[in-house]
C-alpha cells in the first residue's frame, strides 16, 4: 500500500509462446483463460488472481529477441535461448500431416518439421 491508503498492483511479466497455423491469430479470450489455468497450476500460493489482475501483451521486439534469441520475424515456436511455455493451437496438434516452422534465423528461409517432432522436442 502507498501512504495514501490505496493499493499498489504489482506486475509481474511472465513470457510464453504462442504456435497456431500462419493463417489464423490468436484468440485473445482462449488464450487468457490458458495462461491464468496455467499460472494458477504453477503458482496457487504465490499468485492469487482474486488479488492480481492478469493482463496479457505482446513483448516489446527487443525483448522478444532476447528471450527467444532469435531476430524478430524469424522467431520458431521452440529453442529459445530462455526457457517459456508453449501454447499450441490443437488444430495444429490433431492434425498428422501438420508441419511446424523452426524459422532459420534468417528472413526468408524457414525449416520445418512435424508438429510431432516439434511437440517432444519442446
């Protein structure tokens, strides 16, 4: 609390990825439901959401490339220099035949393997 009397918020950044077909976007309403499941699970005694409000933003571009250790617009969904949880579109997961971009890390190039393979490398 300040001097005043009123509360303080504290925020606190938790970073995770997202991976969903290049043609959708993600569903901000899901995804906030997932992330405050998932903190909750992680966290129960540390983090109470009845006193913390959960507000989910892209990361700044510098700090997407630091975490991820990758340039902007060549960042994959795994094997980022800092460790974060993935969020993945079941679209993606129940389909077989559904291949994952690793990126390069080089524009324009991009490597792919099964969404399988993506999932027990993660």
């Amino acid at each position: 609390q300040s001097g005043s009397g009123k509360t303080i918020e504290e925020i606190i950044d938790h970073y995770f990825v997202t991976a969903l077909r290049v043609e959708d976007r993600v569903d901000l309403t899901k995804l906030y439901e997932l992330v405050r499941q998932h903190t909750l699970e992680a966290t129960p005694d540390e983090l109470s959401m009845q006193s913390k409000r959960l507000m989910l933003r892209l990361a700044e571009r510098e700090m997407a490339e630091s975490l991820a250790g990758f340039k902007s617009g060549t960042i994959p969904p795994i094997c980022h220099t800092t460790s974060m949880p993935l969020y993945i579109d079941d679209v993606i997961t129940t389909d077989e035949m559904a291949l994952g971009s690793l990126g390069s890390g080089t524009e324009g190039y991009d490597v792919y393997i099964s969404v399988k393979d993506m999932l027990e490398i993660a």
